[in-house]
C-alpha cells in the first residue's frame, strides 16, 4: 500500500506551528515541512499511511479554523514527492529540464505527482512558496520525450483552472545551468 501526504497552508505562523504539533500528536505521520512561506503564511505537509494521514489532517484543520488558506489529500503519492519536497533527489544525469510554476505551494506538489506518475521523469525539486510569493515551481529531467508527456499531463490537469502559471521544456540544458540547478 502507498503512502499519502497531506498539505495545508495557514495565514497564520503562530497558529500554523501550533497545528504542525497537534497534528503530529494526533497521528502517526512524519513532517516533511513545517515552515513559514511567502507571504507570512505557514505550509506543513506531513506523510504516512492513508488512515494516519486522514486523521492528522482532520486535527489540523480543526485547529488551523479560520487561519486556513488551503488543504489536499494525496493518497499513493509517488514515491519520489517526500524527497523532491525537502530537497533530497540525486540526479546524476540531465537529458532535459521540465520547470513548471504554480500559482500556489500546494498545487506545486500536486503537479510533481501528477508529473511523476504519467511519465518516466526524475523530479529534482519541488519548491513551495520559499521567496516566490507564495506561488511554488517544481524541476525535473529524464528524456525530452518523457519531459514534455510529463509537463503536457499537468497542463492538461491543472492548466484550465489557472494553477500553472508558466512552463518550459530545455532540450540539453547547458552544463553551467545544470550545475546551479543541482
């Protein structure tokens, strides 16, 4: 069975903290991000079993109330989501970048599983609101054929609602870009 991941986002830090522990408390689920985010909001995503994650997130939207901005579930999250969101991936080898923004942190995260499951890609990083106003990005690479499938599966998904904001695909990135990037 799969692991799921639940996200939420508060316009509160206090609060935001505050539910981080009571979530923690009411499940047995491991933090992946627990941080304040562009523009003076808290983001924290934890992950384990469906039914543990199911109950973290009922407590933490019990606690979070009216400072509550934004929730999801995702349940058999790919298994390459926890390491993307704190920053953990190897890539040894880059054959083309996939770079997809989002108008939020959360929906960030929901086009790497998105991304990771319609196509053989690596993700490389799922940014979440960190100096970016709020709005998150996500990199990947793998062949340019598996890339574009991956960024079209997105646009497809989450384009008509107006969640992505911009996209691109980079057939053999420059090794110099490559470097920053990793």
């Amino acid at each position: 069975m799969g692991i799921s991941i639940g996200l939420l986002e508060l316009k509160s830090i206090p609060v935001g903290i505050e539910t981080a522990d009571e979530m923690l408390k009411a499940a047995n689920v491991q933090l992946l991000v627990a941080s304040p985010t562009c523009p003076g909001k808290y983001v924290i995503i934890v992950s384990g079993n469906v039914g543990a994650v199911k109950s973290s997130m009922n407590t933490g939207l019990q606690v979070a109330g009216t400072f509550l901005v934004s929730h999801h579930i995702i349940n058999n999250v790919h298994e390459s989501i926890p390491a993307a969101v704190v920053g953990t991936t190897e890539v040894t080898k880059v054959a083309s970048l996939g770079v997809i923004e989002t108008i939020s942190a959360l929906t960030a995260v929901q086009a790497g599983d998105i991304a990771a499951k319609a196509s053989n890609i690596t993700l490389m990083e799922i940014r979440i609101a960190r100096g970016l106003g709020g709005k998150g990005f996500l990199i990947f690479t793998g062949e340019v054929s598996s890339v574009r499938s991956a960024v079209k599966a997105c646009v497809n998904t989450l384009g008509e609602s107006g969640e992505i904001i911009s996209h691109c695909v980079i057939p053999s990135p420059h090794a110099d870009l490559v470097k920053q990037l990793m």
